[in-house]
C-alpha cells in the first residue's frame, strides 16, 4: 500500500472508496461493477478536506494513522485489509475506533426484503448482528431524539439541517440467528444503541452504537448525506470528544486540551458549551410542546372549517366549553341525529343547532331550529329553554377566504330571525384568538365590542363599479326629486369639486347645462352653472 504523509494540521481519515480523481466516468454500455465503482466514489468527490481539517485515505492507501473510518468494508478487495488494518493500529494505541457507516443506498434501485419494503444493512465485523433500517416514504417528519449529549446533538442538528426531505431508514439492531439441536438460537448485537434522530413513530434514523467493551464507536447515518458537513462535525466534534490524541499528533486547530487554556478560553469555551446544551433542552422542549398544540388544535380547526356531521359538532362543542358553557351532546346521550347541543352559562341556556351547507345556507335551517325548540319541553321539562342559537358552517367546499362573511345574506329574511346566527368561520375565529367573550355574546344573542376575528372569510372587496353604483343609488334615496337646488347642492359636495353634477332622471327636457346625455328632471337656473 503506499503511503504519504499528511499535511500539518490534517487529520486523516479512512474512506474507503477508489480515489474519486482517479476512477473515469464508464460508458454507457460499460459493466455494472465498474458503473457501480463510479458510482460510489462520486458521492465522496466534494469533500473538501482542507476546510474541513482532513484528509481523505482512499481505498489501497496506508489507514495504520487513520483517526476514524468512514464506510469501511469486510469484503476481501474492497476495503477489507485497510479496515483490518485501521482497527488493529487503534488497537495498538490504545484509542477508540471511530467507524461512520451510511445505511441504504441512493443510487441503486430500492431492494425488496422478505421483511417488507426496501431493506438496508451495516454489518458489524467481528460482533453477532448488525443494524438494518426500512426505507422511509418521503416526507418523513424528523425530530432530535431527547437527552442527547453535546456531541450527537451537534450530528443530529447539522444532518438535520443538511438532508431535507432525505431520504431516510427506519434503524434497529438485528441478531443472527443459529440453527442447533435444541433449535434456533438468536445472538443479540451486544452493546449500547443510542438514536439520535428519530421519525415520528421514534424509529431512530441516526443511531450510534457502541459494543459492550467500549473499543469501537459506530455512527450510523443515512447514504446521500453531505459528507462534508459530516467530515466538519467529525474533525470538530466527534474527534475531540472521542479520538482527542488524533488531534495532538497532527497539531490540529481543533485540538481542544484543557491544561493548556487560558483562563479566558476556558470560560468562553464552558459558556458555550452550556450554551449549546440549553439551546437543544429548550429548542427541543419548544418542538414538543408545537407539536402538542397543533395536534390539540387540528381537529378544532379541520372541524370548523370544513367539518360536518360529528365532525363539526364536537368542534363546536370544544369551542363552548372554552368559553364557559356547560354542554350536553344530546346526539350521545339520546341516540338521536339532531346535532342539538344544550348549553348552560350561569342562568342562560341556548339550544345550539349546528349544521353545514356545501353552498348558500338554507332558509330550512332555521326552521328545523324552531322545531327542536318546540319539542325540547318533552325531552327536558324541567330545563326550560326559550331561546337557541344556529351554527353554521356554511360554503364549506371552498376556502374560508373565499366564503361570505354571513351565512344569510337578505336583509329581509335576517329582520325576521328571532335566534342568533353564527358562521362556523366566525366562531373559528374567536376560538383561535381566544376571544371567549365574542363566543359568549354570539351564542347569548348579546352585542359584543370587541374585535371582529381575523384569519377566516372576510366580505368580499367592492369593485369600483359597485361603489358607483351604491353612490347614485344613495343618492336617488335621499333627494327630493323635486327640489333642484337641493339636489345639485348634494352632488356638488359629493363630488369635491365646484362644478355642479346633475342627477339624471327618466323625465324631463333635454339638459342645457350640464351636457349629461340624458335628462334632466328640471332644468338648472343659470344661477347654479359652474
């Protein structure tokens, strides 16, 4: 094997692929082994080891001065000798070995396994078992594992950060097994399986494990990632934590010794270190805690906005009992499909009718309200009730944003409502900000002051012709058709500027003054020309 040694300050690290500057690009029509050779080798192209403080030992290169490994093999020709080698000199000094391996493959095509979905395996030379992870489907939540130390918070964080939507495999210890005369036994990985990253089931997805005898130190990551945010956390990190004498004997900048600080450096170090750790306990703290608000939030949210049936009566409910309300489910407790909600604040109860509308709310809707309210008396003589309220989640097939604010729009139909109607989108918004008096109000049939809630449907925008169109219409309202000075008066006010605008009516003579293509109901005296 030959052999160089490396630059000042570089730690030199095993990866044990061909020299990616060295393997040429197979043809088309070349052999899958050398289009697999390629392959491998160009995931490790872009290390930039001079920034990263390393030095890449390929595959037929000396690995007796590596401080870690990345990816080592135990086939024979593909690595097995150097990584033979690298363990037995780490051996030899008395250091921990420190072995990242990538699980799964991105440039091959996913691999069927007897134990379901694409399975992948890093196999532990020398120890019973390996770790074997199931492919995830993409868009896999990914959160910190809880109670990490400094350095594997600092590897979830960066590949976290890196990897996007991944991909990512679903890791666990896997024994082997051996058939015998008393039958199966299974041979368990013995050590410690630590999972940094986790999916939301809690399946580790960045794991280290570490055999009972604590020589070796096996990270466990996802094949894809960006090595060289791997190689930066390694030499910075992983290395002073683990390997520190790998630092000394290259006199790397990232050699961390206590003994030698100064008073300053190591309180500014301290401070950070205690500064990482309370930012991962409180960051990690804050994602439980978002996590557990959404999931409280979400059924509120989907029911009131797009909810029927059951769905959208227990959103309601929720939203009652916030604000104060002792509700009953009649539905639950009489086995009937009414969606009739009694609810009791202090000395009031409303009968709560909660329906949905696809488009434009019916006018029945009421009506079937009136009917409950005439019936209640045999169901709960002695609960009387006198008024009710209708909930409405109303045009629900489309965007809150695009629904009316109302669920009537006649005026002359809401004139005769005698219970209060309330939109499912208002009520959203008043639970969502917390406006529990509004809640109160809506239901009660109480005037409410306070602020109209934001974030659901709002009226829609007034064109320019419509506001046109309301003001000659207000007009025509309020003027005496036949007082022409009164009404040029209103016009000329209206319009800002000392030039009269005449109103145009059906009758009359032709207009002299104005030169409007219309009529004019009376002629204006020449007095009021501008």
């Amino acid at each position: 094997m030959g052999h160089s040694a490396a630059p000042r300050g570089l730690v030199v690290v095993h990866v044990a692929v061909q020299n990616p500057a060295e393997v040429p690009q197979p043809h088309s029509d070349a052999a899958e082994y050398a289009r697999k050779l390629w392959a491998a080798a160009q995931k490790y192209e872009g290390i930039n080891g001079d920034k990263a403080g390393a030095e890449p030992r390929w595959l037929g290169m000396d690995t007796s001065t590596c401080a870690a490994a990345i990816n080592p093999s135990h086939f024979h020709g593909q690595g097995a000798d150097e990584f033979t080698r690298f363990l037995d000199r780490a051996t030899s000094r008395g250091e921990t070995a420190l072995i990242i391996a990538a699980m799964g493959n991105t440039t091959s095509e996913p691999r069927l396994s007897v134990f379901g979905g694409d399975v992948a395996s890093v196999h532990l030379p020398g120890f019973a078992g390996s770790i074997v992870g199931k492919r995830l489907g993409t868009g896999s939540q990914i959160t910190l594992a809880p109670g990490l130390n400094p350095v594997d918070q600092d590897l979830a964080l960066r590949i976290r950060n890196s990897s996007g939507d991944g991909p990512w495999w679903a890791m666990q210890p896997r024994p082997v097994t051996a058939e015998g005369p008393s039958g199966t036994t299974f041979y368990q990985p013995e050590g410690e399986f630590v999972p940094i990253l986790v999916d939301t089931l809690g399946e580790p997805v960045v794991a280290r494990w570490m055999p009972s005898d604590g020589k070796q130190i096996w990270y466990s990551v996802p094949d894809g990632i960006n090595w060289n945010t791997l190689v930066g956390w390694l030499v910075q990190r992983a290395l002073p934590a683990h390997v520190p004498d790998a630092l000394r004997r290259v006199r790397s900048p990232h050699r961390i010794n206590p003994d030698l600080e100064t008073t300053a450096e190591s309180s500014a170090r301290h401070a950070l270190e205690e500064l990482e750790r309370h930012y991962g306990a409180e960051k990690a703290r804050l994602e439980v805690a978002q996590k557990r608000a959404k999931e409280a939030a979400e059924p509120v949210r989907s029911g009131l906005l797009f909810g029927t049936g059951s769905e959208l009566v227990d959103a309601v409910e929720v939203v009652l009992r916030a604000a104060g309300f002792d509700v009953t489910d009649l539905d639950e407790e009489l086995g009937t499909k009414s969606a009739d909600l009694p609810a009791v604040l202090g000395e009031e109860t409303r009968l709560v009718e909660v329906k949905s509308e696809g488009g434009q709310a019916k006018k029945a809707l009421m009506a079937d309200l009136e009917r409950h309210l005439g019936t209640w008396p045999k169901l709960r003589p002695d609960q009387p009730v006198t008024r009710g309220a209708l909930v409405v989640n109303h045009q629900h097939k489309l965007d809150p944003a695009q629904r009316t604010r109302e669920v009537y729009g006649r005026r002359e139909f809401v004139a005769t409502l005698k219970h209060p109607v309330i939109p499912a989108t208002s009520l959203f918004g008043w639970w969502r900000t917390e406006d529990w008096a509004a809640v109160r109000a809506a239901v009660l049939g109480q005037q409410h002051h306070g602020t109209e809630p934001s974030g659901t449907a709002s009226a829609k925008p007034q064109t320019p012709a419509a506001a046109r169109r309301g003001f000659w219409s207000r007009l025509g309202r309020s003027a005496d058709p036949t007082s022409t000075a009164g009404l040029v008066l209103q016009l000329r006010l209206a319009s800002g500027t000392g030039r009269a605008i005449v109103f145009t009516g059906a009758t009359g003579t032709p207009c002299s003054c104005c030169r409007w293509p219309r009529r004019c109901p009376t002629p204006l005296p020449p007095s009021l020309w501008s």
